[in-house]
C-alpha cells in the first residue's frame, strides 16, 4: 500500500513540490507542473507531456533536454484540467509552437484538447499527440481506440529529439505520429494499486494467477491465468507484439521493458534474459533497449513489454542525446539556466477585464445561480453517487459537489472584481473543472466556458444569448468527448435541453418560460437513460450492470437545469 502521505487530497501537489525542490538545478517549478530550468532556444517547438499522476517516472521524470519542455500533472489517476494544461503550455512557449503529449484515456482527451483549442484561440499553435500502444485495450482496426501505456516513452522521446534537432512543428507532430503508429505494449499484472489513504487495493489479482491486459488504473483486461514462469512469462508477453510486426519491415527495434512499481529490478533483468534471446531467435535486433520503471501505477505489481519498429528516421531519434532526471541518453550539451522561471512568471494569469454594467449586473446574477446549483448539487451527493455506482466508480455525486463548489467561489471572486457575465461563467467553468476532475469535470469546465463566450462581457441579459450559449456548450462537449445522444452520457439530457430552449426561445418565449420548459424536456430525457446501454466511458465494459438504471451525468445535468429554471421564474 501507499504508505508516506500527509493529507491524501494533497498527495500529488507535495510529490510535485518535492520533486522540484531535488531537481532545482534542472527543473523550474509552475503551478500544476514544471519546466527545464534551461529551456530550449527562442523558436523551438515546446513539447509537453502530462496526464495523473502516480506514474512516476511518467511524467514529470521526462522533463529535460532532448525529451520533454515540460510536463503537467493532475491529481492520482486524474488527468490534469484544461486551465492546468493550458498554464503550462503557456510557460512552455517558445514561439514555435507546442505539441501536447498524453495517454489516450478519457479525461486526458477532453482536458488536452479543449486546453489545444483555448491556447489556438490566443495564437499559440498547439498540437494533441494522444499515445495508442496497448495492444490489449483494442483491436488493431481500432488502433485509435487503444490506451496509452509504456509506449510513452517511447513516443515522446521521438518527438523530443525532433524538437531538440531544430525542425518545426508540422514536421515534429509528423514524425512523432509515425513513432505512434510503430509502437505496441503489452501488459500484465500481478497484483493492485492502492491510493493514498486507502486501506485497500482499487483493484486485486487472484493469489497464484497473473492478469493480462489489465491497465494501470485497473482498467479490464482480456484475461486471468495462473502463473507462470519468467521464460513463459517473456513468450506470453511478446506474442501479442509479434504479430503486429509491419510486413517487410527491417528487424530493428526499440524495446522497453517495463516495471510498474512494485517490480523488483532483478526480476525485470530476469525477465529481459529471456526476451532479448526470444527477440533474437525471431531475426530482431534490439537498438538500444531500455529495462526498468518509466510509467509506473504506484505500488502495482507487474510489469510490460513495449517494441517500436524502427526506420532510419525513428532509429536516429530513438538513439539521440537526452537528459531528464529520470532519462539518460548520450550527452546533452548544456544550456544556461535561470530563464525558465520569469518565462513562468510571465505567462501569470492577467487582471480580469472589467464588464459593462449591464454584463456586470447579469455576472452578478449568474454568480448567484452557481451559489444555488452547489447548494443543491451538495444535497444530492449522496443520490447520485448511488446512481453512478451501478456501473461506475460511485465518485459522481462528490464531484459535482466539488466542482460546483469552487466554481461558485470562482464566480463570486470574479463577479466581485467588477467581470462580465462571459468571464463570470469562464471562470466558474475553470475552477469547475480544476476541482471537480475527471471526465465529467473537463465537459461541465468546457461547457461553462463555451456558454460564458457566448454571453459575452459587454451585453445584458438577452434571451438569444443564452440560447446560443447553450449550443455553444453542446457543441464543445460533442466536440471533445465524442458523445452523441442514445450512448448513455449527459448529452442525451444536454440535446432536447438545448433544442427546446433554442426553439421556445426563438417563438418569442420569455427566457424563464423558455428554460422551464427546456428543463421539463430534459429530466425526461435524462429519466429514459435508465433504458440505454452505455457506449462510452468506464460505464461501457459493465453495459449490463447498467440497464435500468439513469445516467448519472444525465441526471445530474437535468437537476441543473431544473434548479436554475426556479430562479428564473423566482426572478
């Protein structure tokens, strides 16, 4: 178990601060991540890497020259939010453009996305580089479908040395695709993860048996069995990598050989005796291969087998010059330090513009709303906590309570600073997201946002207004997420909420009958989820678990929506 930890909550913020505080003569320390303390010269592509943390050396290990600018971190298991991701980026900027380095799961996809379209929105070219290796999770015809695992490092260190080789951002995310498309990982586990704070694992493996597949927050895998030995262990690894060997390919390739956490070194050298004789018994040369812990699952035990097919191209990135705190490859010429922190500083979040009064009045109101809406979305915690663990992990409730809690204090701060409704419901939105986590927190941050650019900072309450919001909100989370509605997800609420409003509103309703009348739609909508089978989403692999039961994203939204039509009747 996780044993040295104060406040849980606060685990990875101090595993942050402290791994600064042993590399402050190569790490410069920023709000949610952290730099090269000697950042890369004026005009350089910027590549940043990041998702939750608990995966050390992923990612902040990564951070040096040669591999990664800089990395973001979010809470354990939690993918960072957009304002995080965004931040960093920002920091990391050197004018050439940044490319945004994550593993394909869920919540990483929306927050480095909608963090890709804020930073493209003030002039910074960002580019998303989602990592697919793990063979287990989706079949080759799905390639995009698949997890990111070990075959991070690999990736990202391609895309490092072709940053630090001086080419522009076309030509890096380029070259770092193809790494992607090269590279497959394969998994297994012998035994769970626990968080900080928990007495248990978040997940078990049979005594005497070995899961395969499984991924590193416990993710299902294809199989158990018993067993088996470090010479059958190297067979049952490599078989699933071997037969996605490209056709008429050269036979070299880079390997990595991966513990994940609780997997002594000499078992993994034990491990690797057997592999490296398999590789070359197959007609494969091993270029350059890397045996230890690079993308760990706190104290997991187990382990995985990642293979790049290497070209000339990938094979002399592969093998250039890298120096992170927790990567060593050749030697790095050395840079001056000192500029990474007043870079940081520099990219500090501005004053809040002020509003029109008439904005000012309605960010006023909508400060109130979001005070109402954690009101009553604390109330329902426990509901619907209860409805989320039918067939997920139960945390809904408390992450709605959170979020809307912090967004209200956000909203206030910023109503009181004289904001318009725009920046208002955009700052709620961010702190929404910040502390709510998760899936459902990056779509309600990327909404909120979406919805205040709509409202704008200069005009009042205009009904239009917040009927194109609406949409705008929609069309930010299909977007990103991908949802659509009959998949089991809040959109199946969100879509007749936003049709019934935008419709009333345009036949010359007022906007509280308009609302009332879209919040009526809505709880139906989100009441008939109960018959779906979940599409998307950890819900997906317990569809059966799911039926007949609501969506708790649905109802959650409805309750929203009902809750702000009140008032506006009230008003």
């Amino acid at each position: 178990m996780t044993r040295l930890f104060d406040d849980p909550e606060e685990f990875a913020a101090t595993a942050l601060a402290g791994f600064c505080a042993a590399n402050r003569d190569r790490i410069a320390e920023v709000p949610h991540g952290a730099l090269r303390a000697a950042p890369g010269p004026q005009g350089k592509v910027a590549i940043l890497v990041g998702g939750g943390s608990g995966h050390y050396p992923a990612f902040l290990g990564y951070v040096g020259a040669g591999l990664a600018d800089a990395a973001v971190a979010g809470d354990v298991f939690a993918s960072p939010s957009t304002s995080a991701v965004a931040g960093v980026a920002r920091a990391a900027d050197m004018g050439g453009g940044v490319i945004l380095g994550f593993g394909n799961y869920a919540g990483d996809v929306l927050n480095f996305g909608a963090a890709a379209e804020r930073l493209r929105g003030e002039g910074i070219d960002a580019r998303i580089l989602a990592v697919t290796d793990d063979v287990a999770s989706a079949s080759v015809d799905e390639r995009e479908k698949r997890r990111g695992v070990a075959g991070d490092l690999l990736v990202f260190k391609i895309a490092g040395a072709a940053a630090e080789a001086g080419l522009d951002i076309d030509a890096v995310e380029a070259v770092a695709r193809k790494a992607n498309a090269a590279s497959v990982s394969f998994g297994v586990a012998f035994a769970g993860c626990t968080l900080p704070g928990q007495s248990a694992p978040l997940f078990t493996v049979d005594k005497g048996t070995v899961a395969l597949g499984l991924g590193i927050h416990g993710e299902p895998g294809i199989s158990t069995e018993d067993m088996k030995t470090a010479a059958e262990m190297a067979d049952l690894l490599l078989k699933p990598l071997l037969a996605e060997r490209p056709k008429d390919h050269g036979g070299r390739i880079a390997v990595v050989l991966n513990g994940l956490g609780c997997t002594k070194y000499e078992e993994l050298f034990v491990l690797w005796h057997h592999i490296s004789r398999r590789l070359e018994a197959e007609g494969l040369e091993v270029v350059d291969p890397e045996v230890g812990e690079f993308v760990t699952s706190l104290d997991m035990a187990g382990c995985s087998l990642s293979i790049m097919w290497l070209d000339e191209e990938l094979e002399g990135y592969w093998r250039a010059p890298a120096d992170a705190p927790a990567f060593r490859k050749g030697n790095v010429a050395q840079r001056s330090v000192g500029s990474a922190t007043a870079r940081a500083e520099a990219t500090a979040a501005a004053k809040i513009a002020q509003g029109s009064a008439a904005s000012q009045e309605l960010g006023a109101c909508v400060a109130r709303l979001m005070a109402r809406l954690a009101e009553e979305l604390a109330e329902a915690e426990e509901m619907l906590g209860r409805i989320d663990a039918q067939a997920g992990d139960g945390d809904h409730g408390q992450g709605m309570a959170r979020g809307s809690k912090a967004a209200a204090s956000a909203a206030a701060e910023a109503a009181q600073a004289g904001a318009g409704a725009g920046t208002v419901l955009a700052s709620a939105g961010d702190a929404w997201a910040d502390r709510a986590g998760g899936t459902s927190g990056a779509l309600w941050g990327v909404a909120l946002r979406s919805w205040g650019n709509a409202l704008t900072d200069e005009d009042g309450l205009v009904a239009g207004n917040v009927a194109a919001g609406a949409q705008a909100a929609l069309d930010a989370i299909t977007r990103l997420g991908g949802a659509k509605p009959g998949d089991k997800t809040l959109v199946d609420a969100l879509v007749p909420f936003v049709e019934t409003l935008g419709a009333a509103v345009n036949s010359g309703a007022s906007l509280a009958d308009a609302w009332q009348k879209a919040a009526t739609r809505s709880t139906e909508a989100a009441d008939a989820t109960a018959d779906l089978s979940p599409k998307l989403g950890r819900a997906r692999p317990l569809a059966e678990r799911s039926i007949g039961h609501p969506d708790a994203g649905a109802i959650s939204l409805a309750l929203c929506a009902r809750v702000i039509g009140e008032e506006l009747t009230k008003a």
